[in-house]
C-alpha cells in the first residue's frame, strides 16, 4: 500500500509553528509530534534540517536588526513601506521583510500622512484621512486611496451628487477590481507622496 504524501501547501512551517517544535523538543517531546505540529511527513532528517535552518534565520534576522537599530529610514525604505502596506501588506509583515520594528513602520505610515486601515474592512466606519492627505478636488487617471474600501483607487471622472463633490473611481485592490463611487473627503490625495518621489 502506498504511504500518503502531506500536500506541500498545508505544511505550516511558520515561525509560530517552528518556535512550539522547538518548545516541545526542549521538554522531551517526541519528533513525531514535531512533524505532526508541522503537518509534514515523518522525517527525522528534513526536521532536524527545518529546524537548523529556522535557528539560523532567526540569528541573521537579530544581526541585521541589531545592525539597523537607530538609523534613520533610507528614502527606499520609506518607499517600500508606504507602497507595501497601500497595496495591502500588513504592518508586521513589512517589518520582517525590512529587519525593522513593527513602530519603525508605523512612524513611517504616519510621519508621510498615510491613512490607517481599519482592522477588518468596515464599509459604514471609513478610516478618517490625515490632514496632509486631504485634497479639495481629484484629476481623472489619479491614484488616490480609497478610504471606504481600504484600496488604491484609480479616479475616472467627478460625478454630480447632491451630497457633495463625488468621484467614479476604479479600486485596484486584491480584494476589489471594480468600480465604485466616493465623496471626496473619503479619498486620500497621494501627491505629497509623488512629490517626494514615491511612486505608486
């Protein structure tokens, strides 16, 4: 009979799942359960082998955090972390790709005006739109964020609405590939940013 193979998408070779494997062999557990926990076939080698080079990872992390550690953000660094997180990153996983600290990155996001996504998206509660980002009015082809939505927006056209100045605009999220209709006040300008040399 032929033994099953685990599906390499369901390994969960994740740092929360590697640090309990780690716990669980410090306190004698056994390396079935380990593989177990990482839902990979029982392989005391490619194990051991995962485990080495998870320790190895965290060690170079720390050295290049330690290296980074009261230097102020490059412009790329900044450009990285403000395009990431508008295209929908979330904070920690922006930290880990730069070596930084998750407030490095949110000091980032606020120092250049860049609105908070909410939690989970809340359509009826938008994040409210720092004042550097704030704008009177948008050009047609303009990237903007759209609050509501927690997406970047291309603008299409102003609309006539009896509320207020309101725009057709077109979300590019991975979420959202459609058009949609917001107030002006719920769209974040980015031209602060464009002036700064951060394209998005």
């Amino acid at each position: 009979m032929a033994r099953s193979k685990v599906d390499k998408d369901s390994e969960k070779l994740d740092d929360a799942s590697m640090e309990r494997v780690i716990k669980l062999l410090s306190e004698k557990g056994t390396k079935k359960a380990c593989c177990a926990i990482l839902n990979i076939s029982y392989n005391t080698t490619r194990l051991d082998r995962l485990i080495e080079a998870y320790k190895d990872k965290k060690v170079k992390d720390a050295e290049r955090r330690l290296e980074k550690r009261g230097k102020p953000a490059s412009k790329e660094e900044a450009s990285f972390i403000i395009t990431e997180y508008l295209e929908g990153a979330t904070v920690d996983s922006i930290s880990k790709s730069l070596f930084r600290g998750v407030q490095f990155v949110h000091n980032i996001l606020e120092f250049y005006g860049i609105p908070k996504r909410n939690s989970s998206p809340d359509y009826f509660h938008p994040a409210l739109i720092p004042e550097i980002s704030m704008a009177e009015s948008f050009e047609p082809g303009e990237i903007v964020y759209a609050a509501r939505y927690d997406s970047l927006a291309k603008v299409v056209k102003e609309v006539a609405c009896p509320s207020g100045k309101t725009y057709r605009i077109y979300l590019k999220s991975e979420r959202f590939r459609e058009f949609a209709y917001q107030p002006v006040w719920e769209l974040a300008s980015l031209r602060h940013l464009r002036a700064e040399g951060i394209v998005l």
